[in-house]
C-alpha cells in the first residue's frame, strides 16, 4: 500500500488570547491525503485553516493526535526536502535578482543543478536579471513558487498561490500543478479564489471552527450543497427586448421538452454555495 503523503490522526491545538482566555484552533483532525492528489484546502477566516497548516510542516507541534508526511514527522521531511511551502507573505530579499535569489536557494539545498529548471518550469526565464523589488505582486509570487521546488519536492502546500497574478499567469500556474501531480507531486492548496478551486481541485476539504465540515471530490461536495440549476435557450417567439415572456417561462417548470427548449443543460451548485451552507454561522478566533 502507497504511504500517504499527509496521514494526521485527531490533531488538536489550542492557543491563549492576549486576555488568557483559551481557543482551540483545531479540534479533532482527521486527515488522509494520497500521492499525487489536487486538494483545495477551503474555510473562512479563523476555521483553523493556518494552525493545520503549521501543523502539517512541523512549524508548531499538536498537542495531541498525530502527524506524519511521507511517514515521517513533519519536520524531518521538511529537512529532507520531501516538503516545500509557497506562503503568502514574506520571504524575499528585494536587493536580490530573480536568478541570484533562486540560486542562493538552490545552494542551500545542494541542488545548483536545478536552477534552470526551475527558472523555465515557472516562466521566470524572460524575469531573471530583473531585482526583486521590481517585480508584481504575481511575479513575486512566481518567484515563491520557484523556491519550492528547488528540492524538487513531493509534496507542495501553497497559501493563496495565485494572488496579485493576472488570468494567463494563473492558467499557466494551474497547468504546471496539474502536471506536476500526474507525475505524483502531491498539491494542497489554500485559497480565497472558489472559482479557482472549483475549476483545479479533484477533491476539496471544508474547515469550520477548527474542524474538518465537508470533504469529499470537489464535484460531489458542489452537489450535495445548494441543488442544481437548469439552464436552456428558448424558442425565439417567447423572447422580447425586456427578456423571456413571464408566462411561458411559469409553464417551464411544468414542462420543458413540449416547449421545444434546445440546449437544455443540468449543473451542479458552484462551489462557492457549498460553502456558504457549510460554514454558514462559524466564526471564532481560531487561527
């Protein structure tokens, strides 16, 4: 049997408020991730999402349960560089070029071999005698993305990924991850964008007041959620310049096919109504 590459076992982690008052961040973990999976990793502000996170990268340690990538503790795969991390924030040395920054870090890792790869891997080729502080938000963000995979790691976990790219840079990323995971790179991925996890996860895990609400296939976590719509071209005589006649559209919830309705086309909820209905009424100061 394939060691997973995320197998956590009731994790729980509680911190204290400036004011001494307790909050359990992460309640009773559950977790199994296989090689080689897409998996958005979704929750509002203060479901536990960053805690699980540290977690999973040895950052901080549970106070109870257990965790293991690859089989070994978070930390030890991370030393190993079997783990890489892109965060959100921070990280970068704006005096540095785009090359020398990669390249430092390759020499941290014994892997000089991969800067070029990488380089071409993230579209930072055209970037690379450009300095750091000259760079969009997205193209810093590239950048973080270049990092990771300096030790060409197995699993990559990645905070808000995409922010500050703009729509073809973020395509371009999305076909790298997907390729990277057909060759068994594991991605776990947090984002704000519902669109961009609906459209790249296979499978997507709802956090809400330090636990784990929903997870399933992102299809079926759409489906289960918020029912699904309907939608279709009338025939031309029933559509006016102020829209579709009322009445005819009344008799569509009796019947469509007599209408002579074409194009008739059956979706699941988006995602994002999943979510809304999943979380709905959570908040707290879980981290």
């Amino acid at each position: 049997m394939t060691t997973p590459a995320i197998l956590a076992t009731g994790l729980r982690k509680a911190f204290r408020q400036a004011d001494g008052t307790p909050v359990t961040a992460v309640d009773g973990v559950d977790l199994t991730v296989r090689p080689g999976e897409i998996v958005a990793f979704l929750g509002p502000n203060g479901a536990g999402k960053t805690t699980t996170v540290d977690l999973l990268l040895g950052l901080t340690r549970p106070d109870a349960g257990t965790v293991e990538v690859y089989g070994e503790e978070p930390a030890a795969a991370v030393r190993a560089g079997r783990v890489s991390a892109v965060m959100q924030s921070g990280g970068l040395l704006d005096d540095f070029t785009v090359r020398e920054t990669v390249e430092v870090i390759a020499s941290l890792h014994g892997r000089r071999d991969r800067v070029a790869d990488v380089l071409e891997r993230t579209g930072l080729g055209p970037l690379a005698g450009r300095r750091v502080q000259a760079c969009s938000g997205g193209e810093q963000q590239r950048l973080k993305f270049a990092l990771a995979l300096v030790p060409d790691p197995d699993l990559v976990i990645l905070d808000e990924p995409t922010t500050g790219m703009d729509v073809a840079a973020r395509q371009a990323f999305w076909e790298t991850m997907r390729a990277d995971a057909a060759e068994g790179r594991t991605i776990v991925f947090a984002t704000h964008y519902l669109a961009e996890a609906d459209e790249f996860a296979q499978r997507t895990v709802l956090m809400a007041g330090g636990r784990i609400v929903e997870d399933g296939p992102t299809a079926d976590v759409r489906a289960a959620f918020g029912g699904r719509s309907v939608t279709f071209r009338p025939p031309a005589h029933v559509v006016h310049r102020d829209g579709v006649d009322p009445a005819w559209l009344a008799r569509v919830q009796q019947a469509l096919e007599p209408l002579g309705a074409t194009d008739v086309e059956v979706s699941s909820a988006s995602l994002e109504a999943a979510f809304l209905a999943l979380t709905a009424g959570t908040t707290g100061a879980s981290r």
